[in-house]
C-alpha cells in the first residue's frame, strides 16, 4: 500500500538563505509536494528540512535527482526522513537542543548518554565535516517532550563533556519572510526562482513533456547552449535533468517552447541551483 511506504525526505547541508519556498518550488517540479519544514540552530549552522511529498514515487524520484545537486552554492544532501528500517525519523514536530562547544573527540553516544538522563530522545548526532569526517564542535539532541527539552537546556548548560564546558539552547525553526496568505500561497515565477539561483548553475530541470522524451533529444536540444556535462531523463515521470558548464542561458532559452521532435513534445526549464 502507498499509505504504508516513507513520502517524507531529510534535506540537509542547505544555505542559510534557501527558504521553505525555494524548496517547495524546486521539489514540487517533480511531484506535488504535501509540506516542508525547515530547521536551523541559534548559531545558524547547517540548515536543514524536511519534505513530504503526496506519493511516494515522486519521493523516490527526487532523491535520484536531487541528492548532490547544488542549491544556492552548496550540495544538498536528499535522503529518507522514513524508512521501513527506521533509518532516519521525521523528527520535525519534536523539541530540538542544539549543544555547542563540544570537544573533538565527544560522539553521538556520548552526548545521547549525557542528556538521556532528562527524558526519551528521538534523535541525537554530533554533525560532522563531510570532508575530513571530524566533529565540527556542535551537535543536537531532539526529545520527544517539550519540559525534558527545556530541563536538559537548563540543567546541561555550562556542564562539563569531555574537555570543554558545553553551550545547550533552542534549536529553533527559521522563520517564515511574511505570514499573510497571500505569500504563503503564492507559487514562485520562473523568473522569480532565477533570481533566487546561484549565478554559477549549471543544471535545469525540464518538465511537461508528455511523450517520448530520450536523453538523445534532450542532447540535440541544449547542445546549442553549451558543452553538455551530464543527462538524467526520468521518462516515464516526464522530466529530465541537463548540465552543462555553469550558464544559465539553457533555461532561458527553452523555457516554455516546444519541442519539435517526432514526439511532438513540450518542455520547461527550471535552474535547480
């Protein structure tokens, strides 16, 4: 059954000034999406999301073509939020504790050891350079209850872990622009979600085609733009992903023509970073 498989993914490693928007604009190319929420800690490091989508498949589908690929400057990490092996867990609704000025050598079960004295967590890790795979220093610790939450910042904070007197506050969700209905539910122009592209993208999404979309007409068509440096066609959804050597003008251009092909096609381009 649908209703039993994860709809919901884990977006991290964002740029501080990606919005719930943005992402709901970029995500929502691929299937329709049903919310997203984004999190980020008093310190302003790492931001991430989580995104549930109406259907799984169209879950499944952006983490093939998203997971990697560049918003606002920086490589997005897609991946379940879900999973029938409970790898990753939608922790959204939960009471989040960021904890600073960890030492280098404190680990995930280090920190879930100190804090579970004030209640049940639901998800605690030290975040980690994606380079060198040392500590950055810092961590979160999520609990189920808002009153453990609120206990372990009051209690843990300026305790000693390791070698180092840690930091504990809020990790708190980042604040929608403007909370009138009218910017809540108004969908981002083309020209709107360019301005909000970094000036180096080098991929965009096509959409709307309807029938027999190959990587072959993908190339014959963005080849006049510029070397070509990869091709994901996703046909039976209707899409497909082209990048090429960091312009823009791909998307420019194609968007909202057709194609004239033997298929008789239509695409859209969109920059999705």
């Amino acid at each position: 059954m649908d209703d039993e498989q994860p709809k919901t993914l884990y977006v991290g490693n964002l740029s501080r000034d990606v919005t719930e928007a943005l992402i709901l604009e970029l995500f929502s190319q691929i299937g329709p999406c049903k919310s997203c929420k984004m999190i980020v800690d008093t310190a302003g490091h790492d931001p991430y999301c989580f995104v549930e989508f109406y259907e799984h498949r169209h879950a499944t589908a952006t983490i093939a073509a998203m997971n990697g690929r560049k918003i606002l400057g920086k490589e997005v990490k897609v991946n379940w939020a879900t999973t029938p092996t409970s790898q990753k867990k939608d922790t959204s609704s939960h009471f989040h504790v960021f904890v600073g000025d960890l030492s280098p050598e404190i680990t995930t079960d280090d920190i879930k050891a100190a804090f579970a004295p004030f209640g049940k967590i639901s998800d605690c890790r030290v975040v980690k350079d994606m380079a060198t795979g040392k500590s950055k220093g810092y961590g979160f610790v999520s609990f189920f209850n808002k009153w453990d939450a609120e206990n372990a910042i009051q209690q843990m904070g300026g305790q000693w872990l390791g070698g180092r007197q840690i930091r504990t506050n809020w990790a708190t969700r980042k604040p929608a622009p403007k909370t009138t209905n009218e910017s809540n539910t108004k969908q981002l122009s083309f020209d709107e979600v360019l301005n909000q592209s970094s000036l180096s993208n080098c991929t965009v999404y096509c959409g709307g085609v309807t029938q027999g979309l190959t990587e072959q007409i993908m190339r014959q068509t963005f080849s006049p733009f510029g070397q070509i440096m990869e091709i994901r066609v996703f046909p039976e959804k209707g899409y497909s992903f082209v990048s090429n050597g960091g312009m823009v003008e791909p998307a420019q251009g194609v968007n909202g023509t057709m194609l004239t092909n033997q298929a008789g096609m239509s695409t859209t381009g969109y920059p999705t970073h």
